[in-house]
C-alpha cells in the first residue's frame, strides 16, 4: 500500500523558546519512503535527533515568534500483518533487552493498578488472542469524544469516564496489555479513515518475536499505518513540545491511499 501524507501546522509563540518537533514518517522495517519534504517558516536553530528507540526523527527547534511547517510525504507500507490473535506471548525471560522497558508503568499508563481487572476480565486468553480481546473490548466499551481528556488524563482516568480520543485509548490498550506481562508501546502514526482526520496514536505489542500495531478505536488498519515515533506513552511522541508560551494557530493533516494492496 502506498499512502501520500501531508501536514500543516502554524503556531504563534509570546517569546522566543526552543521547539522539539516530531511529525515525520520514520524510515524503518515495513516502510519507506518514496517522497519526503517538510518545509520551516525561519529559525534561529534546526538539529536532527534520533527518536525512541531510533525510530524516526525529533528536530530541534529555536523559533523566535511564529512556525509554520509544511510536511510532505509519499510512503510505501509493507509490513506484515497476521492476525493479531494468533501471535503467542514471549516468554518473559526471552524477551530482549528493548522490550523489557515497556513492561513496566508509565507516566500515563498506571499498569500496576490493573493487573486484578486483567486477570478477572481476560484471564482465559493468552497472547495476541488476550491483546485483540482487550482491543475490542475498548472499541465497545468506549466512546470516541473529541475533547473529553486533557494532556493531564491517563488511562485511569480513560477507564473511570469510558471516553477519549485515540491516545486515550491508546494508553488503556497499553496499560491494560502492560498489567498482562506483554510489552506494550504507543506508536504515532498516519492512516487513512480517521475521523477527525489527523496525527493518529495507536498500541504496538511484543508478540512472536516482534512488534505489531493494534488501533483499539477500530478506525486504522496495521496495513495502513505510517509510523511516525513510538515510546512509553504519549509524552513520548508528542507531535510538537514548545519549552515556551505557544498557540496552535493552524493544524491539518491529509492521508489518502494512492495505491491499495
């Protein structure tokens, strides 16, 4: 599948402050890059750093008053994508060294808290069976509700109000496959049939030996997703962190299928 991918965003800022900015499509296993452009407004500093777990990029930025970034993007996804429940558990002293991080709690995914609601809820599965019966789970029990969580909520919170937006139940998948022993990360991502459309999160899952994406708002598909980042939680992939004063003034993102299959 190839997707072409676009984003625009303009932010005013009160004093000039360093910017960190992460909206790229990474280069990785599973997906490259055909086109790639991403075009600044003038700044008085640009430096490329690795993302989490070197996927991707983070651009630093110092930005005097105002930033305007146009992205553009062409991307060829072929990862492979099976069934998630039929993918088995790692066992825990075989998981490798960059997947034992993300057993653990995060800033907004509490996975410790969840371990007796796991057991008594999903108990009987195992694996990727017991991460796709948490993921439709989620899609029935909650509510997509745009502007119901702040960039305070975790997935506490989520739990208790049972609505959120695509982080939100990102963290909830995450936590909820954490409190299993099954490493669980979020995944910034492009994909095409989002509603509203824009920068979309999603959980990653250890299974099999590798990493497998797993959108609990049942809106994207693994095959038609172009990672961005990933990390323990969404304070990890933010899409822009300004160390300063900033209004969001403009932020639209296009994803469309050019090719199919």
């Amino acid at each position: 599948m190839i997707l072409t991918i676009t984003a625009h965003l303009d932010y005013a800022l009160a004093a000039p402050a360093d910017m960190l900015l992460q909206i790229e499509a990474a280069p990785m296993p599973g997906q490259t890059l055909l086109e790639a452009g991403i075009g600044l407004s003038p700044v008085d500093h640009f430096a490329r750093v690795r993302g989490e777990d070197g996927i991707g990029d983070r651009i630093w930025l110092a930005v005097a008053d105002r930033l305007t970034c146009d992205y553009r993007s062409v991307v060829r996804i072929d990862r492979a994508t099976p069934p998630l429940a039929s993918l088995a558990a790692v066992p825990l002293h075989r998981l490798p060294g960059e997947a034992v991080g993300y057993l653990m709690a995060s800033r907004y995914c509490p996975a410790d808290e969840f371990q007796s609601f796991v057991a008594a809820e999903f108990g009987t599965y195992d694996g990727g069976a017991k991460v796709a019966a948490m993921r439709d789970w989620i899609e029935r029990a909650f509510t997509y509700v745009p502007g119901a969580s702040t960039a305070q909520t975790t997935a506490l919170d989520t739990f208790v109000q049972r609505q959120g937006i695509c982080r939100d139940y990102a963290h909830v998948l995450i936590t909820l496959a954490r409190a299993a022993a099954i490493p669980a990360r979020i995944a910034s991502v492009y994909a095409p049939g989002v509603t509203p459309m824009d920068f979309h999160a999603v959980a990653e899952v250890y299974l099999d030996g590798g990493w497998h994406l797993a959108d609990a708002t049942g809106m994207a598909s693994a095959e038609a997703m172009a990672i961005i980042g990933v990390g323990r939680d969404a304070a990890d992939v933010s899409l822009l962190t300004s160390y300063g004063p900033a209004e969001m003034l403009v932020q639209k993102v296009t994803v469309a299928i050019l090719v199919s299959g």
